[in-house]
C-alpha cells in the first residue's frame, strides 16, 4: 500500500515542488501579504521588518556552510572512507540498504542534527556505490532520520528550558532534560519513530522499472593526483604532515578536554571543530585537505543565497506578530487532553515560516505557556510539543535538506516525495504519542 500511496506523492512533487529558492521567495510573498492582510501591518512597516532582519541568520549560515563543508572533508579523508565502505557492506541487498541508512541517520541525528544531516548524506552516497537502489529513496530516507532531532540529546527547546536563566525561567522555572528528552512520553515517541520510519522506508521502495538509479561511478571522487616532485619551499608546507598535524592534533586535545575534563556538550561549534580537526589529521597534507575543499565548496550555493530570505521571513512572521496570532488560533478551543496536539500542529506551521528550533520556541513560548498553565498541562510536554512540531515539518520544509542535498547532488524534488508520505505516518505517531503515551 505504501509503495502504491508513494508513487503519486513523488510524481505529485516532482511536477510541483519548485527549487527551494523559489519555494523560500513564494514564503516570503506569502508571509508580507499575511502580515499586511491579517495583523494590519503597513506595507513599508512590513518591507523594513523584511530587511532589517534579512541578515540576522548570518552566523548561523556560516555555521551551516561549515557543516557541509567539514563534514565532507572528514568523510573524504582515506581512513573514513574505508569505514564507511566496510558498514556500507553489511547492506544485503535495495532493502538492506534502505534499513542500514535510515537506522544510522537517526542515530545521529538523536546525537546531534548538523552531524545526522551530513552522516546521512555521506553514507548514502557510500551505500549507492556498493548497492543497485533508488537513489531517490535512499537520499530521503537518510534525510528523515533527521526528524528525530529535537527529541535528542541536542534539541534546543529542551536544552533551552534546561539552562539557568533562559528567558522563560521565572514563569517556569528551570526544567531538567530528565522532564523532557529522558522523559517516558519522549523515548516512547522515539523508540515508535526508530521502528516506524525504517520500516515506512523499506515499504515504499519502488520496483525495478520504477526505480531511478545512480551511476556509481558519478559517486566517485577524484582519485587524488600523485605527489609530484617537490620544487619550492612552498610545495614542501603544502604537503607536509608535520605542519597539518602541529594543528590538528591540538585540535583533537582541545576537544577531549572539552568534553572530558570540562564536561562540555555538543552543539553546531562543536561539531564544525570536531569535523574539521580530525580532517587535518586524517588528510595528513595541507595539500590534500584543499583538494577536498575544493569539491566540497560547490555545494554551498544553496545554503549562502536561501538562508538570508529565511531571516527576512522570521522577522516578518515575529516582529508582525503573525507567529503569535497563527499559534494562538490553532490553541484556542485546545483542552487539558488536546492541548499538547494542538500544539504540535500549530509549531509545524510555524516551522514552515521560521525554520529554526530557538527561534520558534521564543516565538511560541509566550503563547503556549499561560495556556497550558491555565489548563493544568504538564508544561515539559507542553514544550515538547513545539519541539517535535518544528521537527515534523522539516519533512515538508527543504530549509534543512539543502546540506544533505548538497552531498548527495540531487534536488528537493527528488526526495521530498518519498517524505511527504513520511510527514503523515510520523506526525500521527508523534501526536498519539503527545496525547497518550
């Protein structure tokens, strides 16, 4: 059935989804003319809220840059390579294959979501040169391990309340992650998700005549070129492992001494640090880690043009209060029992307009909270609730899959398909879960 209900939902996406640039210029339309029709906002009002918040997301796109680019440097470094290709071989077969990525995309991304973006990636683009498999499929179903991320270790709504004096702190106090991400409602949501959605994957997994395969040798990188004759002093630091290791290695001590002496935590830093330390290592030349630069810097154009007009977007959504007004109407006629679906539902509308965890929470906070006090909801499962709401619709949003995509060379069209079919089964798992679990 699953196969059947997936072949219309990739046709019906492949006709209609746009490339995420028009898709994030469509959303930028569509909330201006909200803000003016709904909240009564003035065109220029709305036009300066637009560029006064279009560069907000600077930061975070570099961080989301070095996201794709680290993480493809590590993984095209030799000793990971071969790592990848000897898990890659445990996969038996379209459907092993399909299993073995979707179960190590969500592991990851439970770890932390920038890694599970670019791990997902990568070992896809490892399993496809070893497996004959939808490409299609097997990118989307690295991509939808993703989902998982705000309901683990590195989820910034619980990790928000978590912290001494967040923004919410003397309305709710500090909320420990024992509350939240090792709460029994939370792990029962996960461990129904790491049954479903592997499953969900295996199910829609196209017949032969159906499927759309890779050459696997378009896979393949360059092999790296001999070492030639070293003629200049400077062709001697280019290819030296002294020099990259003098760096790297610190690197590599610094982060030991990050999370075992000082007890520190992952987050985009870190992981960029991480990735990028051991590649200097691994790479073992300053010469070789450029080549891997090089290719890797392609991919970004995506994230450096699309990224400011989702800035722009949140500040119109915030600022218009258009995020509040949408928030509140879906909560209105919520009770006790409904609150927290009501919740999830209105975060993943949200999320389509402001793709951004912390900036949803701050956002939806102010709303949620009084509701849920008035009605005696558990607040930690209320905030769980706008957590797994901005989680849910990034199977709808390609905000998030540009990195991934980035890696694996193909278009949102070509996967989000796949996850539209996805976007329904998780999020009736993630609200029966909400409600009763």
């Amino acid at each position: 059935m699953l196969k059947a209900l997936s072949r219309p939902a990739v046709k019906l996406v492949e006709r209609y989804l746009p490339d995420p640039y028009i898709f994030v210029l469509l959303l930028t339309i569509i909330a201006a003319a909200a803000a003016i029709a709904v909240e009564r906002q003035t065109p220029l009002a709305v036009m300066r809220m637009w560029g006064d918040g279009f560069w907000n997301l600077l930061t975070f796109s570099m961080q989301m840059l070095l996201v794709l680019v680290t993480g493809f440097m590590l993984a095209s470094s030799p000793p990971v390579k071969k790592l990848l290709q000897r898990l890659a071989a445990l996969a038996k077969g379209p459907g092993g294959a399909i299993l073995l990525v979707t179960y190590v995309s969500l592991a990851a991304s439970w770890i932390n979501w920038g890694f599970g973006l670019v791990v997902g990636a990568l070992f896809a683009k490892e399993l496809a040169r070893l497996v004959r498999v939808d490409y299609r499929l097997l990118v989307a179903s690295a991509y939808s391990g993703f989902v998982v991320w705000h309901g683990g270790l590195a989820g910034s709504v619980p990790l928000t309340i978590a912290t001494e004096g967040h923004f919410t702190a003397d309305q709710i106090g500090v909320i420990g992650t024992g509350s939240t991400i090792f709460a029994f409602f939370n792990l029962a949501i996960l461990a129904c998700l790491f049954i479903t959605i592997p499953l969900v994957n295996r199910l829609m997994l196209p017949d032969d005549k159906e499927s759309v395969y890779v050459d696997p040798k378009l896979l393949e990188e360059d092999a790296p070129e001999a070492q030639a004759r070293i003629r200049r002093p400077a062709e001697r630091l280019e290819n030296s492992v002294t020099l990259a290791w003098l760096v790297g290695i610190p690197g590599v001590l610094f982060l030991a001494d990050h999370f075992l002496l000082r007890g520190g935590g992952l987050n985009l830093n870190v992981v960029n640090f991480t990735f990028l330390s051991l590649a200097i290592v691994l790479h073992r030349t300053p010469r070789s880690l450029l080549t891997s630069l090089n290719e890797a810097i392609k991919g970004g154009a995506g994230i450096v043009i699309q990224f400011p007009f989702y800035a722009g977007i949140m500040a119109i959504m915030v600022q218009s209060g258009l995020a509040a007004t949408l928030s509140e109407g879906l909560i209105s006629f919520a009770t006790e029992t409904s609150l927290p679906f009501w919740t999830f539902l209105s975060a993943g509308l949200v999320n389509l307009f402001v793709p951004s965890g912390g900036g949803q929470w701050a956002v939806q906070a102010p709303v949620i909270l009084p509701a849920a006090e008035a009605l005696g909801v558990d607040i930690p499962r209320a905030a769980m609730a706008v957590a797994w709401g901005d989680a849910w619709t990034n199977l709808l949003q390609p905000f998030w899959a540009l990195p991934m995509l980035a890696i694996a060379g193909l278009k949102a069209k070509d996967i989000m398909g796949f996850c539209l079919i996805q976007l329904f089964i998780v999020g009736a798992v993630i609200a029966i879960g909400l409600t009763w679990f």
